[in-house]
C-alpha cells in the first residue's frame, strides 16, 4: 500500500513538473514567434514586392524616401525641383491611366504590348514618375528604377506617418502610436490613482466592517467585468459626456480613453494598495496613537509612508493593466494617428491598432509584420513595468 | 488510502473531460462542413442579416455564420479559405487579383446591390452642400474650419472610417483621387458609429453609407460640377445616376467553392431578396 502510494505521488510531481514546463515552453516560443515575425520588417522595403518605381533616364534623381513618394502622390510636392532635380513638373503615371494613354490597339487586347509601350512612354517624357507592376516592365527597361531605403529601426520608431496601407509606399511610423498609447496610459493613471488611493485608505482605515465587506466584492466585481462592456460603457455614457462638459468638437478623445482606463485600473490599485496598507504592522500604529498622535495623523504619517512601496507597486501594475487594454480604447478614444498634444484630440494607442488591422493584414505580408513589431514593442513596454515592480515589490524596507 | 481514492477520482475526472471535448470537437467540424460562412465589409453587414433570416426561414437546414470587420478583412479571409463568401464594398487591388490568381480555380464576382456614399452633417449645421474639390480638400487636410464652406467659425471634426473598411478606400480613390487621407482625421469602426457621433457633433462631418442615413444626421448635397449645380443625396438620385457616389457592392467566392455559396448568393439576387436589399436602402441590382 505504501509502495503504491509512493508510486502515485511520483506520478503526481512528474505530471505537475511537465506542466511548468509545458507553460515555459509556451511562454517561450510565443515570445520568439512575436519576435521573430515583429523583426523581420526591417530587411524589407515599405513596398509591394512587385513594385516598380522608375523614372526617366536622364533624371539626375536616384534615390527617394517613402515619404517623399507619399507626397508626391498627394500632390504636396508636384516639381523635380522640390527634391533635388530639374526645373520640370512631375508627371505621375499609374497602370490605371495605361488605359486612358495608350489605346486598345497600341497595348494589344491581353496587354501583350503595354510593356513595350510603357518602355517608350518613359523615354519620351522626362518628368515621368512611374509607379507599375513588374510584369508590365520589359526586360531591356530604358528607364531608371528609383531605389527605395529598407525600413530600419529609426524610421520605424520615429516616423511620425502611420499610413499601413498607403500605395505605392507604406508609411510605417510608429511615433504617434508609441507616445498614444503613452499618453493615455498616464492619464489613466492620474485619475485613477486618487480615487484608488482614497478608496483603499478609507477600506483599510475607516470603514467599519460591515461596509469593507460590502465595497470589497464590488471593487472587485469591477475587475471582473467584460474589457468591450467598458468599451461600450464609455462609448455611449463617458464620450458624449465628454463631449458635452469640455465642449469639443468630438467626444471620442484621449480624455474618454484615460477615464475608461482609469476606471479599469481602479481595481488593481484598490486591492494591492490596500493589502498594503493592511499589512503596517499592529506596534507601528499603536506606537503611533500611543504618542498622541490623531488617527488621521497615523494614516498619513506611518501607514501611508509604511506602504508606499506597495502603492506604487499598485500603481505599476495599474498601468500594466491599462497600458495592454485593447477593445475599450479602440472603441472611445477616435483612433487618429497623430502625436497627441491634449487630452481634448483624438489619439491613436498601440493594442488598439494591432486590434484594428491585423484582420485586414495578408498573412506574412508587410502591414501583418509591422503590426507584429508594434506588439514587440508593446511586450518590451510591459516587460519593463514588470521588471520596476519587481524591483519596487523587492526593495521592502523596514 | 484516501489520498488514492483521490486520484483515483481525479484521473477519472481528468479522462472524463478528454472524453467530452473530443465528442465536441467532432461535432464541430460535421457542422463546419455545411456551415457557410460570409465576412466582410459592415456596410453589406445589415441588409446580409435580413437575407439570411429570410432564407434560412425556406432553408431550415442551412447554417450560415455572418461576421463584418470591413471589406480587407473579409477579402484576407477568403484569400486564405477563412471564410466562403467575401462582401466587399470595393474591387479588388491588383495585389489582391494576383494573390487569387496564384492560387489558382478563379473568383467569382457577383454584385449583389449598389450604394450612394452619403456625406452626413449635424442638422444644426447650417451648410447644405458641399462640392467634390471642397470634399477632398477637408479630407486631405487642406480645409479644417466650416467658415470655409460659409459655415460657422468652428474647427470641423471629421470622421471617417477604420483603413480596414472598403468605404475607406473607396473614398480614399474617388473622391481623394488616390491621395492619402489627413493623419489628424478622427476614425471610427463603423457606419453606426459615424451616425451616432454626427448626431451628437454640431460640428462634425462624416461619410456613411445611404443606408445608414436616419433622421438624426443631415445629408449633404454634392456638386460634381465645380459648384454650378447640386444634387441631394437620396436614393432616387443614385438611382438615375445622378449622384454620382455609387459603388457596387459585392459578393466574391472561389469558383470551386461555387456549390456551396451558390444557393444563398442565388437567393440575395432572386425578386424577393432584391427587396430585402430595397427595403434596407439601397439599390437593388435590376
């Protein structure tokens, strides 16, 4: 019997010592997955693979940026002269205007002949920017290929222009989503952090039992809730109330962002600071009352200062919390890719973006990898949060 | 002893739950093999739902899943045989054309109605018509304040839709002519919302399908002729092609797929799916 018993209890550590291991495993290889897909933007170029960009031979321009390209397109910059060449206007040419230059007879009725005539096309008119398929491109091309830069970590990190789907060139800039995301995430914070911060004193300290065992199941009542119940929460009571209160042109702002966040963090920083603050031990209040000190003296005096390191690890985790929040911003904060300057415009976060595209995003291409690096980012965003709070949780004094 | 029995219970449990979910798991995929699924663009969203209420009320067998997230979603899934049926409120890129072509078997394109694009201001907004140069210039950032189109002295909020909707594109090549949208454009994740949010903005403009429209939010008249003349944004006008913002509105499935998606797609072009397309506001393809 005892034998057997020995047995099963062997069993029983080898399966629980094969589930951590299973669990590391799969931390692990989701990591590098993430990685390995986020990284490999940056061997590529923000174009189709079968893009050409060419211009005429005798264009003293080589060389071009995906933003000049993007302007170029939008008609913001329309003369060679603006970026380095001759005085001459720049004449776009796209497969849809083949069909307008070019007639049915001269392309053939498959096609067969559009590549000779874009060929010619491209000879004859020296401020052409060509923007073609590949198949369409003749072998002897007389013209010159304008060579695009690849997509390095700097112009990925600090390109101001998010524009994933913009043809012929993407902009991939994650700038504004990074400081987006940023932004909303500290204004979560400064709401929510003295509401929690009054709420858990007042459940530590003052209530009587009876109501902190009534408030304790609805604070955390509040973290079980649904993230697109919040979402719509706020889309429909916070936005237009917002909207109304500040006057704006728009309701859907960073402010109603960092409210719905803010009211999403409250429960983290309720429960862990007021564990906190639970745990000052008897003698250090009882010392502190002894001296002659008033209640509200001891809370802010030796609790508060006692747990403080425990707040701010409340405060962390809240943020962790609000940082990753995905649906509820997506739903209320109006999504503009733009740096943010105020609470009161529209802002654009990291989760948000990834939740938006990653449908529409072709497998493998490279709107899917980019948003795969934005998820990089964020994971080393939330890995450093977790690191300063173990390091805060760690350095407990006293 | 007692810990034994323990397991015992235990691995009886653990086995029992192994049991259950491969049973589930069967049961799914028989399912899986009828179910047709439909996804795409949200604009096609609300009068697809009222089809398939209608049809499956004659086919009580049938089982169809219907799922939105705008045009490219729908056309990603069906470029990667997530899904039977794409709607899309735009043509297909190039890029896209190609991507079927390497696979191989055909597409196959059925337009099953046609939408008017509706531009949607606050009542209170005392503009009522809009030329198309004006419209790409808000859109691309050039104009930002109402006292430009003889409005009030307000900073317009303009809203659009996600980069994943077909409308987004659609817009983005009509009326922008392939330019890029402003970054500072405010966007939103469906018609709906753009309503709801017009409706609540004095001073927001917006673009959503004519279906969308109802009596909260303001339709534009749009001149195509550089101001000479305007044409109000109604159903009767799309209809003898006067306003000129109409787009089909499709239906793309794989040729081989064709069995199975044909029956519903049938259905939606029949007389009385037609109707259904009528009476949820748009245009009916006959």
């Amino acid at each position: 019997m005892r034998r057997l018993r020995k047995i099963i209890e062997k069993i029983v550590e080898g399966v629980l010592a094969m589930s951590a291991a299973i669990t590391s495993i799969t931390v692990l290889l989701i990591i590098i997955f993430l990685f390995d897909e986020g990284l490999s933007i940056f061997s590529k170029k923000p174009v189709d693979d079968d893009t050409v960009i060419a211009v005429n031979s005798s264009n003293p321009v080589s060389k071009l940026t995906g933003l000049q390209i993007k302007d170029i397109f939008d008609q913001k910059i329309t003369n060679w002269k603006q970026i380095g060449g001759k005085n001459d206007s720049i004449k776009l040419f796209r497969l849809d205007e083949a069909g307008t230059t070019f007639t049915e007879q001269q392309m053939g009725s498959n096609f067969e002949r559009l590549a000779i005539c874009v060929d010619s096309y491209v000879v004859r008119t020296p401020g052409v920017l060509l923007y073609f398929s590949s198949k369409y491109i003749p072998k002897d091309f007389h013209g010159k290929r304008i060579e695009i830069a690849n997509i390095t970590p700097y112009s990925f990190l600090m390109g101001k222009q998010w524009f994933p789907t913009a043809q012929p060139v993407a902009q991939l800039g994650v700038l504004p989503l990074i400081l987006g995301t940023l932004w909303v995430t500290l204004g979560a914070i400064l709401f929510a952090l003295p509401f929690g911060l009054a709420t858990a004193i007042f459940m530590a300290e003052i209530a009587n039992h009876k109501v902190r065992n009534y408030l304790k199941p609805v604070v955390e009542l509040l973290a079980g809730i649904p993230s697109v119940v919040y979402g719509f929460f706020g889309l429909i009571v916070i936005v237009p109330a917002v909207q109304k209160i500040f006057n704006l042109p728009v309701g859907e702002s960073g402010l109603a962002g960092s409210i719905v966040l803010g009211i999403m963090a409250l429960p983290t920083i309720i429960t862990i600071s007021e564990d906190a603050l639970r745990t000052t031990p008897r003698a250090l209040k009882e010392a502190s009352l002894a001296l002659g000190a008033s209640h509200w003296q001891t809370i802010r005096r030796v609790i508060v200062p006692y747990a403080s390191s425990g707040i701010t690890a409340a405060i962390i985790l809240g943020i962790g919390r609000a940082i990753g929040e995905t649906m509820a911003v997506l739903m209320v904060t109006g999504n503009a890719a733009v740096i943010p300057h105020s609470y009161f415009e529209p802002l654009r976060t990291i989760p948000a973006t990834i939740a938006a595209e990653l449908g529409e995003a072709a497998y493998g291409g490279l709107h899917f990898k980019a948003l795969f690096a934005l998820g990089c980012i964020l994971f080393i965003m939330t890995f450093i949060i977790n690191l300063i709070f173990e390091f805060i949780a760690k350095k407990k004094k006293y | 002893m007692k810990t034994v029995v323990y397991y015992f219970i235990f691995a009886v449990l653990l086995a029992s739950c192994g049991q259950s979910a491969n049973t589930a798991g069967k049961k799914n995929i028989k399912s899986k093999t009828q179910q047709l699924n439909i996804k795409g663009s949200d604009t096609e969203l609300s009068f697809t739902q009222k089809e398939i209420e209608e049809y499956l009320k004659k086919n009580p067998d049938a089982s169809i899943s219907l799922t939105g997230g705008g045009s490219s979603v729908g056309i990603t899934a069906l470029i990667e045989g997530n899904t039977d049926i794409a709607m899309t409120s735009r043509d297909l890129t190039t890029g896209e054309t190609n991507e079927f072509g390497e696979k191989g078997g055909g597409i196959k394109k059925m337009i099953v109605a046609y939408d008017g694009l509706a531009i949607i201001v606050n009542p209170a907004n005392k503009v009522d018509d809009i030329t198309m140069k004006q419209l790409e210039d808000i859109y691309t950032g050039k104009i930002d304040h109402w006292n430009d189109l003889q409005g009030t002295n307000q900073k317009m909020s303009i809203l659009s839709r996600e980069s994943s909707s077909g409308t987004y594109s659609y817009f983005k090549e009509h009326i922008l002519e392939g330019k890029s949208y402003s970054s500072t454009i405010t966007q939103l994740t469906s018609n709906g919302q753009i309503v709801e949010s017009v409706s609540q903005s004095p001073d927001a403009i917006g673009y959503v399908s004519l279906g969308y429209v109802n009596s909260k939010v303001k339709v534009l008249g749009i001149s195509f002729d550089g101001g000479k003349t305007f044409v109000e944004g109604k159903i009767e006008n799309v209809k003898n092609n006067s306003y000129k913002i109409k787009r089909p509105l499709y239906y793309i499935f794989e040729e081989n797929n064709s069995a199975k998606a044909d029956p519903f797609v049938n259905y939606v072009l029949s007389d009385s799916g037609q109707k259904i397309v009528e009476t949820a506001g748009f245009i009916k393809v006959k």
